[in-house]
C-alpha cells in the first residue's frame, strides 16, 4: 500500500476518506489471506488488491468512453484509449506478479490452472508469454474486472453484457525481445467460438512501448479487408528468421492486389504507449508487436473478451485446463469465463447509449 504518499496535496477531508478507505482494503486483504479459494476464479468481482469495490450503479459514468472513440474503434479496427487505465502503482504489483512467474514458472503452486505459460526463442529471442493467470494472481484477477477495460468492451461489442475470454502477459527480454510477427486474433479462436465479432481485446501497456521496445504495430481498416466467407487471412511468416524488418515485409505476400494498393494508402502503425495505456483491439484486425532493443523489460498484457451471444463451435472444453464441457452451439459463460460487466446494471442511465 502507498496511501501517504497518494495522499499529498489532497484537501483534508479527501485525504481522511482515502486513509480510511486505504485502512478497509488493508484490512480485507489480510482477512482475505488464507481464507480465498486456491483457484481465484471461484470468486466473483475484485478482491480488492489493485481497487477497492467494483464502482457503485450510479457511478459507472466514469468510465463510458466517448461515442467518437468508438466509431474511431470500428473505422480503424483499433483505438488507443483516451486515459490511462492503470495507475503507476497498479502497473507495479501487475509486472511484480508477472516477474515472479517468469522466474519460477517451473515450479509455481498454482501452474495447473494457467492455460499456458512459456519461455521460447520465438524469431531467436527469448519471449515469456502465460495465459490464464486471473486464476492465480491476485493483481491479474482484479484487472479482467477493472471497469475501465470491461466497460470499453461493452461499448465495442455493442453495449452487450461481457465475459472474460481469458488473459495473456508478455515480457519481451531487453536487447533480445523478439518481433512477434502479424497476426489476427481472432484466427486463434475459429476453431472454438463463433462468430468473430462478438470478441473484442484490451492490450495494456506494462512499461513505456515504442518502435524499438516492444510496442504494438497495426493496420488500419484492415479488419473490414474480407467480407465474404474467408474472413480470415493466410498469414504466412518466416519461420526462424530473426530480422525484424523481413518478417513484417511478410504482410505483402498475403494479401490481395486491392488489399494491397489499400495497404499502400494506408501503412501500418506502431502505437507509442506509457505504461498502464491500452489499446482496443478488433479481434480481426492484422497486427504485429516489435522488438526489443531497449535496456529494460518490454512488459504487457492482453485482456480477451467475448459477447453475448458467443457461441462454441466444438464439443468439449475451450481452454487447458479447463473442466467446463460444452457442446456445440452452446452460448459461452460460465465459472471459467464469468461476466465482468453487464450493462443491465446500469439500464435507466444515459452511459451506454449516448448519442
């Protein structure tokens, strides 16, 4: 906790409400400790360790994006949010937690409920990527429910109620982090759920992200690039090739000739972000992440959510380490991706149909 410090220059009435607020959650999180379930998705909301309570009904207003933003969201295929989401002491427990996984992701207590977690040479340069980690962190577990990503993606997926798909941490190493090479996020996922645009993503940013550090690269408008029924594109990457610079010339060899001239019109582009910034992403939209030539860490996040109507597209489980069996069809939710924000809670209130 850092109360004293955030609390220089506040008036003192406002300084004694966020001690006494400070004191609560101090106190909750030790009377939490020991007493939570193993497997942190047992409990619904936030415990409390980046912010306090999920926000009140009539509070959510804070939080609603601009309507401009969201048709930038829809023209671009992405957009940077206009605020900060995260403060530099919850950037701070957030790369903590991911730090001390990397560094014993071995032998961590919880390793069986993460979905995966590796330390790979991905383009010759070593890349820790976990996915899962909401079970098993506490910090991670409160951000899938913080109201400033949650409500973003309601309003992206058309003020539709909002279930955690799942989360992902990248640290990319100083000097060697690897370029991770284009990509569309939703072709990661056609072969479990259906359709593609009832998925949206937050990427977040852990540590300040530029070209030579790690920062996200995208291509406008390239999300509405295939409109009939092969929607995805055949992205063909230079396995092992380690220059940065040939593997994303690879977008020219995927494309059609008109994707191609649009292509030209409109280059692809790298999003400088300080830490705790994000970026909403279409889940079709083609993107790429640089390097890492910096001294320090390249340290990020992505928040995966899916919307109402989010159908499976196969029999069984979605997700290692999952035990949750669906069939085909079947509408997801559920304990392993619970609902992290319904805009039913604010029905009555001009916040998510503003015109």
């Amino acid at each position: 906790m850092r109360c004293p410090k955030a609390l220089r220059g506040l008036p003192l009435a406002a300084a004694s409400a966020m001690q006494t607020a400070c004191r609560r959650k101090s106190y909750v999180l030790k009377y939490l400790r020991g007493r939570l379930p193993e497997d942190l998705k047992d409990v619904s909301g936030a415990l409390g360790c980046l912010y306090g309570a999920l926000p009140d009904v009539d509070e959510y207003s804070a939080f609603v994006l601009p309507l401009h933003v969201i048709e930038e969201y829809h023209q671009m295929g992405f957009v940077k949010l206009p605020r900060p989401v995260l403060d530099a002491r919850q950037v701070d427990v957030l790369t903590d937690e991911a730090e001390q996984l990397a560094n014993n992701v071995e032998h961590h207590p919880k390793l069986e409920y993460l979905y995966a977690t590796t330390l790979a040479n991905f383009t010759d340069g070593p890349l820790f990527n976990c996915q899962g980690q909401w079970r098993a962190s506490w910090g991670m577990h409160d951000l899938v429910y913080l109201p400033y990503l949650t409500v973003a993606a309601s309003q992206a997926l058309g003020n539709a109620a909002v279930h955690l798909w799942y989360d992902e941490v990248l640290i990319k190493a100083a000097r060697v982090g690897p370029c991770i090479p284009w990509r569309q996020n939703y072709a990661l996922w056609s072969n479990s759920t259906t359709p593609s645009d009832k998925h949206v993503s937050l990427f977040v940013a852990l540590d300040h992200l530029n070209k030579d550090r790690g920062a996200p690269c995208l291509v406008p408008g390239s999300h509405r690039w295939r409109t009939d029924a092969e929607t995805l594109l055949h992205i063909n990457n230079a396995e092992g090739d380690t220059d940065e610079a040939r593997q994303l010339n690879t977008i020219w060899s995927i494309l059609r000739e008109e994707e191609t001239e649009v292509l030209m019109d409109s280059p692809p582009m790298t999003l400088d972000l300080q830490r705790g910034e994000a970026v909403l992403i279409h889940p079709l939209t083609l993107y790429a992440t640089h390097g890492n030539r910096s001294l320090g860490p390249a340290r990020s996040c992505a928040i995966h959510f899916v919307g109402d109507g989010a159908q499976c597209v196969r029999n069984g489980p979605l997700l290692p380490n999952t035990t949750q069996l669906f069939q085909a069809g079947q509408a997801v939710g559920g304990p392993f991706f619970p609902t992290v924000f319904d805009p039913a809670v604010v029905e009555g209130l001009p916040l998510l149909n503003q015109n």
